[in-house]
C-alpha cells in the first residue's frame, strides 16, 4: 500500500438528515466503501482483531471493519453522527459505538488495532496518546495529512518525534490518496500511515526512559551545534573518540542525523557519561510533555469555543 500528501482537515457541520460534519471537528471522510474494505484487506485485519475506528462519521470504516474483524469499537464525537451509527449498526454486536472525544477515551486494556481516518488537527495528539500509554496497538492505520506522516516517518528527515517512536515502532507510509477520495475534498494531500508495534524493542527496559530523556535534552539544548553540547555531555576524551567512530560535523544539527546514530550516540552517553551529567539531562521527556499537554489544552479550549455553521 502507498500513500499521498493530505492537509488540514475541513471543518462541517451536518444533521440527522445530512451528514455534514461540525466546523470544530476538522475531518475529512472516506467517499468509498470499496476503497476502504480494499486497504483494511491489505492491512491483515482478521476476525480474532478488535479494531478502533477513531472518528467514525458516517461510518463507511466502521462498516468495512465489522466485515473483517471480531469487535469493533466506532469512536464519534458528534453527537448527530454518533446517533447515526447507533442506528446503522443496531442490528449487530460486533460494533460498540463510543460517543466521546478519542482523547478522553479509555484504552483497551487487551490487544488492539487502529484503522481510522482521523480529525488533521488532532492527529499528533491522538497518535501521542496511542503509542505512549501502556498498551499501545499492536498496528495502527491512520489516515492523516502527508506532511504530519512526515514528521513521523522522519522523510526528508528526522524529528524528535520520529526518535521517539523509533525504538518502539515500524512506521510507513503504505498507501497514497486522491484529494477525491474523500467528502469533501481536501485541499492538502492524504496518505495512510502505519504504525506498526515492534516485536522487541531496539532498546532495554532499563534504558527507554534515559534514551527519551537524552534525545529529548539534545533537540531542546543543541545550540550553539549538537557538537558543542556532546562535548559538555560526554567529556574531550569520549567525544574524540566518537568523532573517530562516527561521521559527525562539528556543525551537525540534531535533524541532521539518522536514527541509527543517535542510537550510536545514546550507547556512547551511557557508556561515558557522568553522573552530573545524568542528572542535567534527566526528565527532559516529561518537562515537554508537560508542555505540549498545556498547549493541547489550551487549542481544544479554543475549538470547542469555535461556533459551528448551521
């Protein structure tokens, strides 16, 4: 499967009678069923798998998913659109639908997958909220705005978000839309991304929280270049060193390196590092966090303020 560039969802407003979905939501849905039983097809899902359809709509997702999986769990926010499926699928308990905000949703506490066409201005919070809690999907599709897959694929380059998925996550762009494959058409190319759980984790138990923390403290701290801030991290001797082993500029900037290298670099600091230098960069993950969850809630503020046009 592959993938195009998909923009800002559009934002609409619908009735019971036509489904035209609120200015707050900021979605774009699927116009054809046959598309979407296709990609769900190519995606594996089978009849042992509960699957999340996040941001239902009309449910032509939904729809195809009840076909090939055991559960389905169709998560809407809108109320008219919630109301909607509940009828539609009245008639079969394969599919739970879940009037909610995905973001206030509880996670399933056995395994699951995700196959959904998400809001575009929620997307690095939904997948933030996917892949960082304590059970995060076996797979995940989720059809999102090509520049977002981007920054999460690391295409042209990497992203602290991508570093931090990497370890933990496969991440693919496997499919590539038509603006008109969806209602209405957007204005900004979509692809389908997948996130795919590893197997085993490029990284110990023991070492995942440090590894954030360092990635983390090197993305905000790197100025005036990585360089300067490896040496003050490191020590000369240990940085001498890796400049031996590892093809790094002195003017190399944090995006400028592939994920393996910061792995390469993440072994060296753990073999090197200083105990000072351990507490400087300890709980820089959870200082941004805290951070960006402040800024997201300060955005939905705005947008359930936002008038919707009848």
């Amino acid at each position: 499967m592959k993938t195009k560039k998909r923009g800002p969802p559009i934002n609409r407003k619908h009735s019971m009678n036509h489904s035209r979905p609120s200015v707050a939501l900021a979605q774009n849905f699927l116009r054809d069923g046959n598309l979407a039983a296709l990609l769900i097809e190519r995606s594996g899902i089978g009849a042992d798998d509960l699957v999340l359809d996040i941001g239902s709509g009309t449910g032509k997702i939904t729809e195809q998913l009840a076909k090939h999986a055991g559960r389905v769990w169709a998560v809407e926010k809108d109320a008219n659109l919630a109301a909607q499926l509940l009828e539609k699928f009245a008639n079969t308990d394969k599919v739970k639908v879940i009037t909610s905000d995905f973001l206030d949703v509880d996670l399933p506490t056995s395994p699951y997958k995700v196959f959904a066409s998400i809001p575009y201005n929620t997307t690095a919070a939904i997948i933030a909220k996917l892949t960082d809690g304590p059970n995060p999907p076996v797979d995940a599709y989720l059809v999102v705005q090509e520049e977002a897959a981007n920054r999460f694929v690391g295409t042209p380059k990497e992203t602290l978000t991508t570093l931090l998925l990497k370890p933990w996550f496969k991440l693919n762009v496997v499919h590539r839309f038509d603006r008109k494959d969806f209602a209405p058409a957007p204005s900004v190319d979509s692809v389908l991304l997948q996130i795919q759980q590893r197997t085993r984790p490029l990284l110990s138990h023991a070492a995942q929280n440090t590894y954030r923390d360092f990635v983390t403290y090197c993305f905000i701290n790197a100025s005036p270049s990585l360089h300067h801030l490896l040496g003050r991290l490191l020590g000369r001797d240990a940085l001498d060193s890796l400049m031996r082993m590892l093809p790094l500029d002195r003017s190399v900037t944090p995006t400028m390196l592939d994920f393996e290298l910061w792995l390469c670099l993440f072994y060296q600091f753990m073999q090197h590092t200083t105990p000072h230098a351990r507490r400087q960069v300890a709980g820089s993950r959870h200082t941004l966090k805290l951070e960006q969850s402040r800024l997201r809630k300060q955005h939905r503020t705005r947008v359930h303020q936002t008038p919707s046009n009848g």
